[in-house]
C-alpha cells in the first residue's frame, strides 16, 4: 500500500494486540495529541482521514498527557497503551520528564516526537536547537536518557524496523518503559510502498515465562532453611494478577507481608498476614517484623531505597534475599538469589515442592498487625484545635467511598500517608506513581485511571505545590466527561521536604509558600492564600471549600451526585501528615556546616550507613 510514513504509523498501530493467558486485547487504544508544526500535517492528517480504530485524545499539556497515557497503561496492568504525539522542540521536550516516569515505573508509554528536517534544507526551522559540534543531534537526543527504546525514523521505510522494535519493548515485562519513535516532520509526509503484512494484524504474545527446576529448587532450600521469613509484595504481584497465589503462600507457611507502593491494594489490609506498607513510607507492624527477618522473599520489587530503607531495614546478620522477578536487572539486587519468571507461576511452583514447612514467627505477627492497627485508627481520628490533620481527612475519605473505588497519588507527604494507613480492600484500587515521585502526575493520572476504568470513583491525592505544577488535563477531563475528585490538600507548601529539611538539622528555608519580605528581603513574609475551588469553578467543575470534618463529610455526600469533575480545596494544618515508623533514609547532609544541627545530623548519617548493608 502506497502511504505516507504517517499514515502507514498510524494503520500499523491500529492492528497491534497483546495476548495474555489466551485473552486477546488491542493494545493501542487511542492517541493522545497536541498539534503543532512538527506532527499536525503528518500524524494530525493520517488521524485526521479516517479508516481507523483509534480514539483522538486532546491534550493540553505534553507532559500532562504522557502522564494520563501512563496512568492509563499502568491501570490496564500494561495491556492497553494510549501513543503521545506532539509537535517539535518544547512540545517534545515537556514529554522527557513523563517518559522517565513511565521507564522508572516499567510502564509502557509510547511517545512520537516530530523533529527538524531530514533533509535539512528548510534548517534551521521554528523550536530547533543548532548544535556546532554534530548536526545530527536534536532535542529529542534528550529521550534517550529516560527511554527502553529510541529511534529516528530518517527514511519512510525506515518505520517498519522502528515500529516493530518499538511494540517488542512496549510488549516484554521484562524490559518494558517508554520509548521514543522521533518523526522528522518531512518523513511524516513522504510515501512508500509499504508491504501488506508489515501492516496486517499482529498479536504480541505476553506469555508467562516459567521458572527452571534449578531455581525452584533454590528457592525451597533458601526457605526450609529461614526460620523467620517475610514476603514482599511488589509491582509484579500486580502485573501477573497474582494476588491470590500471594496470600496462599503467606498463609501456608505463616509468613508475614510487607507491601511496597507498586503492590499495595493487591490484598485487602485486614487480612491477618498483611502488615502494610514497608520501608521508609511504611509502618510499624512491616518494618519492625523486617528488622528480624532471615529471609526476604521479594516478589516483583524492584527493591528501590524506600522499600529496603536505603539497605538499612533488613538488620538480622544472617538475613539472606531471594526475588521472584521477571527483569534479571531487578531479581539481581542486593545480592539475591534469583528466580527469573513470573510471579504467579513461580509461587505456585513453589507451594507444590514445599510441604510441611511453616515459620517461626509464632504470634509476633498478629501482636504487630495488631498494635499497628490501633495505630492507624488514632491517625485517621486525630482531633485538632481549628485546622484539620492530614491524617484525619484521609481517614474521612477511607471511610466514605467506595469499596472499589480508586486512589491516585503520586508526590508529596501524602504517598507516605497512603502506605501508611490507606486501608484498600479490592485489587486495582491503589494506584500510587512512586518510582519517580513525579510532582504533577496526579491529576493527569487521575485522568488516565478514569479512561482506564470509566465504571469507578476515582479519587487523586495532591497538595497545592502539585496542583500548582500541573493540572492542565483538568480540562481534558471536562472533555471527555470524565469525572474525577481531587483532593486537594493546601498546607501552604512543599511539607514533606520541609520536614525533610528540619529532621536533617536545617531550618525551613525556600519550603513554604510565603511572600517576599520587605524588611529581611526572604521569602518568609505571610503565606500567600490560594482559592483552589475558584480556580476548579473556572473549568466548569464542582467545587467544595473544606476547612473542617463535617464540612468535608458534607462535600464527599454532595460529590456522590456529580457528573462533572470534582475539586475539593481542604485546609489541612501545617506538618499534620503521618511520621516515619523506624525506618532509615539515607539522604546527602552536609558534611561541613557551621550549624551544630547540621553537624549533628551528619554524624547520626555516618552512624546509620555503619547499620546498613553494602552491595
């Protein structure tokens, strides 16, 4: 067929599907866009002429969009993906920092970039960046940082290795991320005779991959020999719908669980074995049961410095890992020894070689999860004299929607507070991004769980300095009817670095959103008030003032009856988020200051390092 490399894109797009256990599903949905000089008469007319299945997305902020793709992959368990297309120079760009979102996170995104001229005769043209040294470089090089996969499609023929290239990484668990498909603006519209089947159905196979008799072997030995194992349970739990097979295993041998924030809601918190959150965002009954741990069975984490506590969270002297995960990159770490295959497939491998086993954890278990329980209870009742906690509205919300419905987070103190104390009881209703912690992905994730799930509530967590850094798909929402609930959290700053910044010895300084002073020409004058739900009414959507309990009891009942977006503009007090439960952050102080805090700080530092361990 005699196509414009465009055209041909979007057609070999449109016939792309991924089976999974049998169950075939089109992997491309939709395409996301914002038109500009370098796609509107490439992609834009190949959309725009028809003969195709795919939705066309408006976006309005690149970035914002690319999160919401993300989201929307991450929620279908990264079976369905939503391609971004954008125009050349700061379009492209505003995408890098979503693309590194989706790579830190294993979630596929497909980003399409226009880019300046192959033939360079028009150069140089409107948003290029010249470079003296090497004419070949453009802005979209800066990909290849935060990309699985990159490629510059210089010829229209050139489309056929880079788009089957593209859907092998999009497609593999194993190494799946973002990836970068750069579209000179003039090789958009130059035609080829593309082949038939370059362009006919074709199925990416997701299979299962199977653990060898060798590693299962391993496996069972490392936990005959464990008197005192814990379970982790990560992101591959989710992705290999594996939850079940988890807890059987936990419950067979009486093995207690920590949850990382990829794996969090896959088992309902008040399942006795589930202690919760893990790590530095984690709580009591997880981390103090981690402390005495011989064995860590990791199942599909990436073992990030949250969930071990920067090494430091494993303090047995014979604690030995083993990790359960499909990427070798990851089932490497820490020094584990690894089973490289599916989560669900290997767990029941494992219950079929290992009978008569059980731990000696004996009641420590239940007397952990127990106390931890009260714990969250009096987080989630913690009454102040005239500003709201934190803590106190999450619970308010905890208790009020519904079973399935979905919370999004993202940055901030509120992730913390989440794997703390979020009480999730289905699977698929915790969808927090914390690999990359992106400050801005909230609402546009928010957007993208909801095109994922039209059916559910979905509820996204932020503070002011994340609403204040992105919100543009706020409107793209309002376009596709897509009604979500932000639950804005105003504590008049960045909190969580605040905090961060007082407990390593500085004061607060640049963390708080107040004004300039005239007097000490710092920005510590009054904070600078915001009406967030003025802002939200200006989008045409539903918005509450919240500044006490039955305010927001009132605003969540009013909000059940809404059919357009929802803003909730809560007042919450400053520094009323939860602590840390013993968990240990190694984070760069200074090693030179002149305050004795600083100093103090810096020797506590050196004092933990010693604790932690080294690989």
């Amino acid at each position: 067929m005699k196509l414009t490399m465009a055209q041909a894109l979007v057609k070999f797009l449109d016939n792309q599907y991924v089976c999974y256990d049998g169950v075939e599903t089109k992997f491309v949905d939709g395409i996301f866009g914002i038109f500009g000089h370098g796609c509107v008469v490439g992609v834009g007319q190949a959309l725009e002429q028809g003969g195709h299945n795919l939705k066309f997305y408006q976006g309005h902020n690149e970035q914002g969009m690319a999160h919401a793709a993300m989201a929307f992959a991450k929620q279908n368990r990264r079976r369905k993906i939503i391609p971004c297309v954008s125009s050349i120079g700061p379009g492209a760009m505003n995408m890098v920092t979503a693309a590194g979102t989706a790579s830190a996170n294993r979630i596929p995104l497909l980003v399409l970039p226009g880019d300046t001229f192959a033939c360079r005769q028009p150069d140089p043209v409107l948003q290029q960046v010249e470079h003296y040294n090497n004419y070949s470089i453009t802005s979209n090089d800066a990909f290849k940082a935060v990309c699985k996969y990159w490629d510059r499609i210089v010829r229209p023929e050139q489309l056929m290795t880079a788009a089957i290239n593209a859907m092998r990484v999009l497609t593999d668990p194993a190494d799946t991320g973002a990836v970068c498909l750069a579209m000179p603006q003039d090789t958009e519209g130059e035609a080829y005779d593309y082949p038939d089947y370059f362009l006919q159905k074709r199925v990416w196979y997701m299979d299962r991959r199977l653990p060898t008799e060798r590693e299962i072997a391993a496996a069972v030995q490392m936990i005959k020999d464990a008197k005192k194992p814990l379970l982790i349970v990560g992101g591959g739990v989710t992705y290999s719908e594996a939850w079940e097979e988890a807890y059987k295993f936990a419950e067979k041998y009486n093995i207690p669980i920590g949850e990382t924030q990829a794996g969090k809601g896959n088992i309902p918190w008040d399942k006795p074995l589930n202690l919760g959150g893990i790590g530095v965002t984690g709580g009591a009954a997880a981390n103090a049961l981690a402390k005495q741990a011989d064995l860590v069975i990791s199942v599909g984490s990436r073992l990030t410095d949250f969930t071990t506590a920067s090494k430091w969270g494993f303090q047995n002297p014979d604690v030995k890992m083993l990790s359960i995960n499909v990427c070798s990159f990851d089932a490497f770490k820490m020094d584990a020894t690894s089973v490289i295959a599916d989560a669900k497939v290997t767990l029941n491998a494992i219950m079929a070689s290992l009978d008569g086993y059980t731990s000696q954890w004996g009641n420590a278990i239940a007397e952990v999860k127990a106390s931890y329980d009260k714990e969250v209870d009096r987080n989630y009742s913690v009454d102040l004299p005239d500003v709201l906690s934190q803590t106190r509205v999450l619970g308010e919300i905890n208790k009020a929607i519904a079973k399935d419905a979905i919370v999004v987070g993202s940055a901030g103190s509120l992730p913390g507070c989440l794997q703390r104390l979020w009480r999730s009881s289905t699977p698929g209703s915790y969808h927090v991004e914390y690999g990359y912690s992106c400050m801005g992905y909230e609402v546009c994730g928010a957007l993208g769980v909801k095109l994922a799930e039209p059916e559910r509530e979905v509820y996204t967590m932020l503070g002011d300095g994340s609403f204040l850094m992105l919100h543009s798909e706020l409107y793209t929402a309002r376009q596709e009817n897509a009604k979500i609930n932000l639950m804005l959290f105003d504590n008049q700053g960045w909190g969580c670095i605040e905090n961060l910044q007082n407990n390593q010895g500085t004061d607060t300084f640049g963390t708080r959103f107040c004004a300039r002073n005239e007097k000490t020409g710092m920005l510590d004058g009054d904070l600078v008030m915001v009406d967030f739900a003025k802002i939200a009414e200006g989008y045409g959507c539903k918005a509450y003032t919240v500044t006490t309990v039955e305010e927001l009891k009132a605003a969540l009942e009013d909000s059940f009856k809404q059919t357009v977006p929802c803003l909730f503009d809560i007042k919450v007090g400053h520094k009323t988020m939860s602590d840390g439960y013993d968990a240990w952050w190694r984070v760069g102080v200074a090693e030179v200051s002149e305050s004795a805090t600083v100093k103090a700080a810096y020797e506590a530092m050196q004092a933990e390092i010693k604790k932690a361990r080294e690989y």
